[in-house]
C-alpha cells in the first residue's frame, strides 16, 4: 500500500512570527509503516515556507499552495493519506487538502 502523509500549511495571524518545526509525529508513523507499506511525507509547511497567502486583513496562510499539493498527490497516487492537525484552528488547512 503506498501511504502519504502531510503535514498541511499553517494559518496564522499577520502580527505573529513564522515557525516551522519538524513533523515528528509524520515521521514517528512513517518510521513504523514503511516496514509494511511504501510510505511518502509531504511536509506542505517546510516546501513552501516562502509563500504566503494574505486570508482577509488578519491572517496569512504560508506553506505549499493547495493547487500544489494537489498536484503533488495526484503525482504519488495513494493509496491512503493522512494530515497532521495539531491545532483545531488549522483544520480549514485540512479540509482544503
């Protein structure tokens, strides 16, 4: 089975600074599931760290565009994908991939 797992872009506040962590979780599952499966990890975060999408007058999205990442599942064809969702304020994030 070939299984794709993203860590998808970030929504945040203009005023606040852009971080960007490793997604240990992603790599925790990877770890484990690539002993069975043939495992991809798109972190959407780190790809595109440089693009920003202003989302009304308060927020910017940065990451990987979703017209990007489409691409970029439609490249790998999964069998399966997985999101991380850390925080309930990025879920948008996860419903658009």
């Amino acid at each position: 089975m070939r299984v794709l797992l993203v860590h998808p872009p970030f929504t945040i506040f203009k005023t606040e600074p852009k971080r960007c962590h490793p997604p240990l979780g992603l790599a925790y599952l990877a770890a484990v599931l690539k002993r069975h499966h043939e495992v991809f990890v798109l972190d959407a975060l780190a790809e595109g760290y440089g693009k920003n999408e202003f989302i009304g007058r308060e927020f910017i999205r940065y990451g990987l565009p979703f017209v990007d990442i489409k691409r970029k599942i439609e490249y790998i064809k999964p069998d399966i994908v997985g999101i991380s969702c850390l925080f309930s304020a990025q879920f948008e994030n996860v419903v658009n991939i």
